[in-house]
C-alpha cells in the first residue's frame, strides 16, 4: 500500500506540470519571400496551427499549403499546381524541441527550435533561432531559410531566373494555453 | 505470484511510475494529435485546364482579376498540301488576342484573325466554381458569348454590316476528375446573318467535347471534337483537333493538329472546310502570355 501511494504522489508532482503546459496556436501565420531578378514572390498562411508544451519544449505545426495566398492568382494556382503538387502533400509539418527559453522571464528571449521539418513529402533536420517572449499567452517569430532542392521543389530551367532556389520562411505563432 | 505481491514488489512502484509519465511524455507525439484537428480548406478546384484555350475553343479556365491575357494563335496550311507547299508551313494564318479578367468570374476579350479578316469580341462568365468542402460543387459552369464580324471582301456580294456578323452562345460543362483528367460538354448555338447557299441555315446547333490528360506537372495531351447537331451543307465537317499543352510560369504554349484553319467559334464550328481523316489537317499554335495588370488588394 505504500508503495501506491508513493507511486501516486511522485506521479502526481512530476506529472501535473507537464500536463498543464500545453498551449494551442490562437493566431499564426506562415509567410515566404523570394526575390529573384525578374520577379518577387510573396504568398501569406493564416490556415495553420501548432501545440507547444511548454515543460518539454515538444513543439508541432501544420501548415496546409493550398492556404498560401498569392497577390497574382496564376502565380497561386503554379505554386499548388506544378511546385508543391498540394493534391499530393497537401500540409507541411514541423515537430521538434524548443530550447533556450524562460517561461518566468520578460522581454524578447532568443530561443531555438530543433526537429524535422516535412514540405513537399520531404523531410529534413532543421534547427532554426528565434524569437520568444511571454506576453499574452506566447508569442513566437523566426525567419529562415529553406532551399527548394532539400524538399524535391522542381524549377523547371525556362524558370530559373524566375523564382530564386532559396525562399525565406516568417513564421509568427501566439499560443494561449490549452 | 499473485497481483497483490506483484504490486508490492518494489518493480510495480517503478512500472506504475513509469507508465504515469509515459502517459504524459506521449503527449510528446503532438503532431499526429495535431493532424486530426486541421480542419478542411473550401476547396476551390483549380486548374482544371491549363489555358483558357482547349484546342480551338475556350475552356471553362477564367483567369483572376486584372490579369490581361496576350494570345497569339496560329494555324498554317494543310499537311496534305505537299512539299512544294513545304506541308503547309508556308502559309500561315494569325489570329492576336487581348483578354482581360475584370474580377475573378467576368473576362472580356476581343481578337483579330488573318483568316477571312475577322475581328471578334466575347464575353466569358463563371458561373461556378468546381468546389469541395462544405459546400459541394461538382463541376464548373461558364457562359460564353462571341460575336464576329468578317470583314473578307467579296466582289459578287455586296458585304453591308449586318452580313458579315456572326454569333456563338456557349455553355461549358467541366470536371476536373482528378489531378490528370479533366473532360468538358459545351452545347453550342450558332447563328450567322450571312450562309454560303440559301439552303443553309442561319442557325446551327452544335455540341463540344474535350478534355485533357496531364502527362506531367507541366504538359498535358488534348483533344477537342464539335459535333454539329443540324449540319445543312455537306462541304463542311466536323471539328477534330488533338493538342499538347505546356506551360512554364506565366507563358502556355500550345501544339496542336486540327482540320480547322479559323480561330474563333463562329468560324470553326459552322465552317470547317478540311476533312481531318483525308488528312486535311493543320498544324497550329497558340501562345498565352499573363501579364497581372492589378494586384490583389492593391489599387492601381
């Protein structure tokens, strides 16, 4: 019997702090810039969503990519159509460990997140530095790059001068607890 | 060993430890939890073709708003006509386009085609949107309306205005099947002031089919036939043309093979001269080059 409640005590201490730091995305976005000689490309994600535990730093998003939004609506239908092929993989994810960061601390802290990263069925080990801060909930913001040849991207060669290799990904998350 | 001693052992304190983070450390596994709860984009299907051209005639394909569209068609002679006429090549007939989106369903166009000197002007309108979702569109619907006037002159007939306009009412019907195949129905209404014999009718009913298959990200193989309901002169056929899309970006250029040498509906549908499977077949293009003239969310 007294093994049970041992059990149940250290279960309760160690367990419960972990259980209630899990935080829900309640605004994000996903945005990406390429700049090329003839032309720049800029597409705005609003559709996705991400959980933080914020005890274990596990970190997880999906992006569904047919949210993209383009300001040129063929450069929109190209980019679902012959880049990411999103009938095919239709999200991208991200899951990882969040580390450098301090709940109790104030101001902008610059934390890093490492995990593997999947567009376009392709996964890859990222580690990407960025921003945290407790204000409202969580905020996060990072920006990075990522190479279209890492994640099997096509750029047929008539295009090569249109769309650069390298697009450069802003991710903005405020995450409420659960 | 009965359960009770099992549970006393000092391993079932550590196995019921374990198993009580275990519970918590499989949170850990946040993505596949995160997986069931991405809701479902309305989905409006895109790209069902790949220009706003299948072959002669126009797909159910609108383009975004303020997007001008610069076509530039060709069509040369016969392949049957010989190497002295170097296959046809040696004549060529050009029709050059503008069409521009004014918002995401309405595109208004107008065109000048070498043959028989025709100017043309038409008006497209989506009516829907092949969709999925919440809301379940099954196919897309587009309304399209042409009027041509063949300036040609003919000296044993005075041509006045009204004779040389010529119209064409279009309804196109396409599913977008799967990310390869997509077929499109366009029942057809043709009316011309001016036919060659007093035996033709001034109206003709016709009914299109096509479709396309996707060969990759950025080519497909077309095919397009005109079935005409109530033909009244024997000298005319009926529209063949099989073609070969490829696009890169913000260019289309199309391949294609048909017995038509006009290049609006008022001409190739009702006034098809060459019998495709005689072998009165052309070779031709089109070229689709996008300019985005106004932005989205962008004035002027």
């Amino acid at each position: 019997m007294k093994t049970y409640i041992i059990a149940i005590v250290l279960w309760t201490v160690v367990a419960t702090p972990l259980c209630g730091q899990s935080y829900r995305t309640v605004e994000s976005s996903v945005s990406f810039y390429s700049s090329a000689p003839l032309e720049d490309i800029k597409a705005d994600n609003e559709e996705v969503i991400g959980v933080f535990n914020a005890a274990t730093g596990a970190i997880a998003f999906v992006v569904q990519i047919k949210g993209f939004q383009f300001a040129k609506s063929l450069m929109q239908q190209h980019f679902n159509e012959n880049f990411m092929e999103s009938d095919k993989y239709p999200r991208a994810t991200f899951e990882g460990r969040l580390s450098g960061y301090n709940l109790n601390a104030s101001g902008k802290q610059d934390a890093s997140v490492k995990g593997k990263m999947t567009i376009h069925g392709v996964t890859r080990e990222m580690e990407i530095d960025g921003e945290f801060e407790v204000k409202d909930g969580l905020k996060m913001k990072a920006v990075f790059p990522i190479e279209l040849e890492d994640h099997d991207i096509d750029i047929p060669k008539i295009l090569f001068q249109k769309i650069a290799e390298e697009v450069e990904v802003t991710v903005n998350f405020t995450f409420k607890k659960d | 060993m009965t359960v009770r001693k099992l549970l006393k052992s000092t391993n079932a304190f550590l196995l019921l430890f374990l198993l009580g983070i275990g519970t918590v450390w499989g949170q850990d596994d946040l993505l596949e939890e995160l997986q069931k709860d991405v809701q479902p984009l309305d989905e409006k299907v895109s790209g069902t073709f790949k220009g706003t051209r299948l072959i002669n005639g126009h797909t159910v394909e609108t383009r975004g708003k303020g997007n001008l569209d610069f076509i530039i068609s060709h069509r040369f002679g016969r392949l049957n006509s010989g190497s002295y006429n170097f296959f046809g090549l040696d004549e060529a007939h050009i029709r050059l386009g503008l069409e521009y989106a004014f918002d995401d369903r309405l595109t208004v166009g107008v065109g000048r085609n070498s043959f028989l000197k025709v100017y043309d002007g038409f008006v497209k309108y989506r009516i829907l949107n092949q969709q999925e979702g919440s809301v379940n569109i099954p196919v897309s619907l587009v309304w399209f309306s042409n009027m041509s006037n063949k300036t040609f002159k003919r000296p044993d007939l005075p041509m006045t205005f009204e004779r040389r306009l010529a119209y064409a009412h279009q309804l196109l019907v396409a599913r977008k099947f799967s990310e390869r195949l997509s077929l499109q129905v366009s029942p057809t209404y043709i009316h011309q002031n001016l036919v060659p014999t007093r035996q033709d009718d001034n109206d003709l009913a016709a009914i299109g089919m096509g479709g396309r298959f996707k060969l990759t990200s950025r080519t497909s193989l077309n095919a397009e036939y005109y079935y005409r309901i109530n033909p009244s002169n024997d000298n005319y056929y009926n529209v063949v043309a099989i073609g070969f899309d490829i696009e890169t970006g913000g260019h289309v250029f199309q391949l294609h093979l048909t017995n038509a040498q006009a290049m609006t509906e008022t001409g190739f549908i009702p006034a098809t001269t060459g019998n495709f499977w005689d072998g009165d077949v052309h070779f031709g293009f089109n070229i689709t080059r996008s300019f985005q003239l106004k932005e989205k969310g962008k004035a002027w």
